[in-house]
C-alpha cells in the first residue's frame, strides 16, 4: 500500500478543514487517509476522457422564486439566539479573530 | 399485537372504531419501555404524556373523510429538524439542539395527522453503514443483539422492527436506508432524487440525499410516499413531477422484465444472500415475470466514485458546524466524520481537484449511461442489498476499507438519481434477515411498489418478527 501522505501533509488539510485534532488523532486519521486514497485510486483505471462530469441529477436550472417576503419563515431575535452558547446584548459571541498589539 | 398490522389495516380499524389511536400509542410506548433499553433505536423519546393526547385528539376528531396516516405513530431518523425537539445528527456537537423550525416532510406528516413518538438512532450525520459511528451507544439488531442493525438508518429500522412505531422516514444517501431495512426485516425505499423536499433533512451529501418511507410493507411505503412527496418552494432541488397515487399502484399486476446485474452476484457477495435472492428470482419468474441476467460494468467502481464525491459535500456541508449559532466545537466529531471531512477536502483542493473529485463526476456520467442501457433491456433491478449478513457489533467500524465495501450494493444509485426499494427475501441458516433490492428509472416508483407488494402478498418473508418481541 503506497504512502500518500504524511502526518504534516493531513494536518495542513484538518486546518483547511478547520478541524481540532490531537496528535494521536492526526496519526490514526494519516493511516485511514491512506487507506481511503488506496480505494479511490481505482477510478484512475477508467479512461473519462471527453466524459462530461455531472454534479446534479435533476435536470432543473434556475429554480426562482418570486421576490416576496416570506415571515413564516422569519425568526424573532431571541428564537435565533436561542441554541448559541454565547451571546451578549442581542448578539452572537465569536472567537476572537484579531489580538490587541 | 396491533403494531403487526399494515397501515391500511390500522386506518380501517380506526374508522370502525376497532380500537383507537390511543390503543396503538400505548403500545408503541410498550415496546419502547420493554426493548429500547437493549435495542438503543431512539434517542429522544417524545413526552408520553403529550403523545397521548395527541392521540386522544385525533381519537376526538376523526371523520370518515380523515387520511390513512390520522392518528398513526410513527419515528423519525435524528437527521430530520423537528421544531422544539431535540435533534442531534447522533452527535454530540448537537446534542442539546432544539431547532426553531421544521423539516417539510415532518410537517407533512403532522398535516397528516400522524403522530411522532421518537427521534431514532443512526450513524451520526449520515456517515456509516452499521449505526455505530454514533455518539448515543450503537443500534442493536432487534433479530439478535450482538450485531448491528445496519446503517445509518438503523434505529428506525430497529424501532419498526421491535414494534415501537408503524411506519419511519429514514434518509439514503449510499444505502442508509436500504441496508438497514434488509438487516432488519422491514420494507424501505430510497427515492428518486428530488421526489421528496429535503428542506431540514440535515445534508450529508447534497446531491445524493434522498429522503424516504420504511414501514413492514411496500404497500405501507407507498402510503407514506404518497403523502410526504411533491415539489416544495424551500427546496430548489425538489421534483415538480406530479405526484402519483402511490397507494394505488400496488393494485397493477403488469408483468416486468426483472434485469440481475452480474456484476454483483460474484465470490464476494455472502452466500445465503445470494441464495435468497435466486429464490427470490424463481418467485418472480412463477408470478409471470421475465428474469434474465444482464450486465453493467462500470458499477464495480461505484465505492471510489462514492466516497470521493460524498466526502467532498459533506466537508462542504458540515462546514458550518463552527459552534457559534448552535451545537458545540468541531472536536466533537467522530475519528470516521473527520476522516470523511478530511478526504473531501482533499478531492476538492486546488491540484487533487480534477484527479478525484472530478475524475469521480466523469465516472457518475458513466453511471447514468450504464443505468440508462441497463433499463432499455428491462423495466426493473434485482440485486442484493449488502454483500454480508449484519455484522457483529464493533467488527467493521474500525476499519474504514472494510466500512467503505459494506455498501458496494446501494452506492451507485444516489449519484444516478434512480429509486431503489429493499424488502425482506428470507432468512439465513444463522436466522438473519436477508433483503433484496428492486430498482427502476427515475420517477418510476409505481414499478418498485407494484412487483414488491405482488411478491409480499405471495411470500410471507415480511411478516416475520425477531425472538426478542415474541
């Protein structure tokens, strides 16, 4: 089984992914990336040239709506707030992204 | 037991007033109280209390004008937002989630007058074919409790199974609700994409989602279907096919040509499941159908094809579990979540983009086409649902080629778009359940129901209950 991978190349992409994982995590997930590419390699055995690829099975395009406002479907502020685990003053509580100099 | 009976049998009690909707609640709560305990298929239990008078309610109301599904109990696979109650994927980064609105399909059922009694147990957000990647203890098999219940349906699987509900709607993306259904004995239907809204069906993948019926019958599913289908303004995605009389298609005795794709009756596949499924054959060509043996190449890549596009919409999709609107920290994922999320990622990332994720789109076109020639020589599939009988409860979840393979039978149909409906054929020589699939071309639902009911009212493989609720 060929190696893709390493720890430093999934740790990249669990950042990308903005995913918390431990050092003993990103080993046992390493070792199961592996493993998955082995299987999805397969598809390079198929020749797809001039395939045209499809993304949705529907057939539909440019499903509008008419532009109204819909108030069954409107939140009050606090049933929007209601499942945050933070919040002040009406509004959502988030990490801080920028630090004091 | 009331819970053995169908849903055309329940609604036409009820009407005669044979018994009440109260009488069928009590004992959903029964089987509930009696065997959730071992079985683990739910994970909220609605409010005894408050089921009860809804019952009572509809008890109170009921005309001769009332729908089949007034009045009946049924359970709800957690991946279905339910307005004021708790809703959690399986997971814990939602596990104290209330949401502040409905799914349609859940609100077409209380439209309906259907009752609901539990939100069920499954492999959290959709990812797994065995229930145990679950953050509520795994699904046990009602049919025996050391192996799973399949997945990621599993829990209303078991629950119908285990008589603590009449009918479920459960979710397929890969097979979640098919490989479920034949592991525990009962009837589901995947349907065409796009039959029934998927407005608060929590995404897995986009583009595969389908949401879908499991009851004891085909004729049970088509009741449901009947009533949760149709276009719907939420969903952009949702078919403006009209919607057919489902519940009447059982009644057409149009004799088919039933396609069985080599392919998938290899070394690989368990042998008492493929000795089912050849009975099963036998039955059809004495019912006057025409069986034959056909060929579909491309779909023994239908795994890689899968699990290169289902990973990436789903790290799309999960992207905005980020803890701040609702649920906890993206550390509460599971080891075969993040593995998930990590592979798409990668497919969708600038160089790897068209060497997987795209390379796998190329490969669904392939799909469709092998699909398409496949129903110009018949009207319907016969395949087999998974290629083992249930495993035993901790032996695949580990191992993720081994989790992968398990849905090497149900994997192709979601990137088509095409129904598929697993029934109950017979059981193993270890007493498991074994189920087979019927599939046909997109909005073809009427074909599934009609040959699936001909087959349960000639055979009596669905009737059959697990020991434990004897």
């Amino acid at each position: 089984m060929a190696t893709h991978v390493g720890v430093a190349d999934v740790k990249k992409i669990a950042t990308l992914a903005n995913l918390p994982l431990t050092e003993s995590q990103l080993t046992s997930l390493t070792h199961a990336f592996d493993q998955t590419i082995d299987v999805v390699d397969e598809l390079q055995k198929l020749d797809t040239n001039s395939v045209v690829p499809t993304s949705q099975v529907t057939g539909l395009e440019n499903v509008f709506r008419d532009d109204v406002v819909d108030e069954t479907r409107m939140f009050p502020q606090e049933v929007a707030l209601s499942n945050a685990k933070r919040t002040k003053n009406g509004f959502f509580v988030v990490p801080a992204i920028f630090t004091e100099e | 037991m009331l819970l053995d009976q169908s849903i055309t049998e329940l609604s036409s009690g009820l009407q005669k007033k044979k018994f009440t909707s109260v009488d069928i609640v009590t004992e959903c709560f029964a089987n509930i109280e009696t065997f959730n305990p071992t079985i683990n298929a739910c994970i909220t239990v609605v409010d005894k209390t408050e089921v009860l008078k809804a019952a009572k309610k509809c008890d109170e109301t009921r005309t001769p004008q009332s729908g089949p599904l007034f009045g009946i109990p049924f359970v709800m696979k957690d991946s279905y937002v339910t307005k004021g109650v708790k809703t959690t994927a399986a997971s814990k980064l939602l596990e104290s989630f209330i949401p502040p609105y409905s799914a349609t399909v859940y609100q077409k059922l209380l439209d309906a007058g259907a009752i609901l009694i539990a939100k069920a147990n499954m492999d959290a957000w959709g990812h797994g074919a065995t229930s145990e990647n679950t953050d509520f203890g795994p699904v046990k098999n009602p049919w025996n409790t050391t192996r799973s219940a399949g997945g990621s349906t599993g829990g209303v699987a078991a629950a119908i199974s285990s008589r603590m509900a009449v009918f479920g709607i459960g979710e397929d993306t890969g097979g979640s609700i098919r490989n479920p259904s034949a592991w525990c004995n009962v009837t589901g239907l995947k349907v065409t994409y796009g039959r029934v809204s998927r407005y608060g069906c929590i995404a897995y993948a986009s583009s595969f989602d389908t949401v879908g019926p499991m009851a004891k019958t085909a004729e049970d599913c088509a009741v449901v279907l009947e009533a949760i289908a149709g276009v719907d303004p939420y969903d952009a995605t949702s078919s403006p096919t009209p919607v057919g009389k489902y519940s009447q298609a059982v009644q057409s005795s149009k004799k088919l040509t039933i396609g069985m794709p080599k392919e998938f009756f290899t070394e690989g596949l368990d042998h008492d499941i493929s000795v089912r499924i050849k009975e099963a054959a036998a039955v059809f060509t004495t019912l006057g159908h025409t069986v034959k043996e056909i060929s579909m190449p491309s779909i023994s890549y239908g795994i890689p094809v899968y699990y290169l596009i289902a990973p990436s919409e789903t790290s799309s999709n999960l992207a905005r579990y980020d803890g701040i609107r609702y649920g906890n920290g993206r550390e509460n994922f599971t080891q075969e979540t993040d593995r998930r999320i990590l592979i798409g990622t990668y497919a969708l990332s600038a160089g790897y983009y068209d060497a997987y994720y795209k390379k796998a789109q190329q490969v669904r076109t392939m799909f469709i086409e092998t699909y398409r020639k496949a129903f110009s020589e018949c009207d319907v599939l016969l395949m087999p649902v998974t290629p083992m009988q249930p495993t035993k409860l901790g032996d695949i979840v580990s191992d993720p080629v081994q989790n992968m393979l398990l849905d090497i039978f149900t994997v192709t149909h979601n990137p088509v778009g095409v129904p598929s409906l697993a029934l109950p054929c017979g059981l193993s020589s270890d007493n498991l359940p074994i189920g087979m699939q019927l599939t046909a071309p997109m909005f073809s639902e009427e074909l599934l129901f009609s040959l699936a009911h001909e087959f349960q009212t000639n055979t009596d493989f669905h009737t059959k209950k697990p020991k434990l609720i004897e």
